[in-house]
C-alpha cells in the first residue's frame, strides 16, 4: 500500500513539473532538474530494493541515509543555481537602472 502511495506521489509531481512548464511559469531548463527527482522518485517507488542495493554497493549501513544525502545535494545544487541566477539579475537590474538614468539625464539635457 505504502508503495502505490509513492508511485502515486512521483506521478503527481511528474505531471505537476510538466504542467508547470505548459503554462510558462517554469523553463524547461530549470525544470528538467525537478522532473529527474521526480523520476528517481518513481523508479525509487517501483523498486524500492534499489536504494538498499546501492548503498550496500556504496558501503553505507543505513540506507535511508543515503536517500537524505542524495536530497541534501540535490537541493544544495538547486540552491546554488538560483543563488547564480539571482547574482546575474541583480546585475542586469543595476546595468539597466543606470541605462534608464543616462537616458533620463540626456533628454533632460536635450529641453
């Protein structure tokens, strides 16, 4: 019963992703991060041994701690990309408020 909960979880954030770049609010760019958790997430449901399976392969005892670290990076990673971005914009906003005040100045000079 557990399992067909996760399956149907994963599936909803699956169509939840796919949705969200339909509608424009998200780019696929950035998207295609979530919908490969969200897979994981289905594969992870479907196959739940896996996840013993591959921390036994990696030599670690507890494998749900190996979920969490793989979320950890995975968030980790998320954050620094929009930390990025946001550095970008923050910069493109300064550059285009110092356009908009040059242009200010020089049609004031112009009356």
């Amino acid at each position: 019963m557990k399992r067909i909960y996760f399956i149907i979880v994963a599936l909803i954030a699956i169509i939840y992703v796919i949705a969200e770049v339909k509608k424009g609010k998200f780019s696929i760019k950035e998207s295609i991060y979530w919908f490969l958790a969200s897979l994981i997430m289905l594969i992870l449901a479907i196959v739940p041994n896996l996840l013993d399976k591959l921390a036994n392969f990696l030599g670690i005892g507890y494998s749900p701690s190996l979920l969490f670290t793989i979320c950890i990076v995975f968030l980790l990673f998320i954050n620094f990309r929009c930390s990025r971005k946001i550095a970008e914009q923050e910069e493109k906003i300064t550059d285009l408020a110092q356009n908009i005040a040059l242009l200010k100045a020089e049609r004031k000079n112009k009356k």
